[in-house]
C-alpha cells in the first residue's frame, strides 16, 4: 500500500503529470524537460527526483546526461496510471504546448542554470 500512496502523491501536481506525458513522448535530460515546460532547471530536476522515487522513472547516463524515461516492467498499476494521464492530457492545451516546445527542445550541456528570458534556452548551445 505504501508503493501507491507514494505513486498517488507523485500523480497530486500539476507539474509532475505534465513531466509525465512529455516522458510518454521522448526519453529527455533536464534541460529538455525545462525547455518543454518552461520551468526553471531547479524546479525539473525536484519534480524528476519525485517521479523517480515513486517508481514512475528510469534513468540513464549517455556522456554528459543523465537520461530520464518512464520505467517500462514496473510495477503494473504506475504503468496503468500514466496511461491514464497520458491519454487524459491528450485534448489538454497546456500539455500539447509542452509536447511542440519539446519537439523543439535541444540538449545543451552541463551546467544549466536560470534563464535571462523564458525565450531562451537554459545555457546557449556552444558555451
């Protein structure tokens, strides 16, 4: 029972069901998820750790990244729920805003930190 309430709690903010769905799409480092949902580098990486933690993630290294992935053979229920939110945020304007900007979205290196503007990718490619 403890797995689930902890599962549930994962699934209470906004934030994390939108990391959700975007996973659904891509495998993606930080910087991917903070450029598709427009959330600062500090923000994405807590929400990450509590997604991973409720068993939601999986993750791996590829050079400089830590990749993150939705865990495939878990546990049958958090696979069953992020099929739910996954089709749920399917006719949601936000999360469909969110799944363009990844589309758009590039992986740019160690050490991103905060943005000067929301327009601008969190560390500029090349530095």
């Amino acid at each position: 029972m403890e797995k689930m309430a902890r599962a549930a709690q994962a699934l209470s903010d906004a934030t994390r069901l939108r990391i959700i769905n975007v996973l659904a799409v891509k495998e993606s480092c930080v910087c991917e998820v903070m450029q598709a949902l427009d959330i600062s580098q500090t923000r994405a990486s807590r929400n990450l750790k509590i997604l991973n933690e409720a068993g939601f993630l999986r993750m791996r290294t590829d050079g400089l990244f830590t990749l993150y992935a939705l865990a495939e053979g878990k546990a049958s229920f958090q696979s069953e729920l992020v099929a739910v939110v996954h089709k749920e945020l399917a006719s949601d304007k936000v999360a469909r805003q969110d799944i363009a900007r990844l589309a758009k979205a590039e992986r740019v290196g160690a050490g991103c930190g905060p943005r000067k503007s929301k327009s601008e990718p969190c560390c500029p490619p090349g530095k």
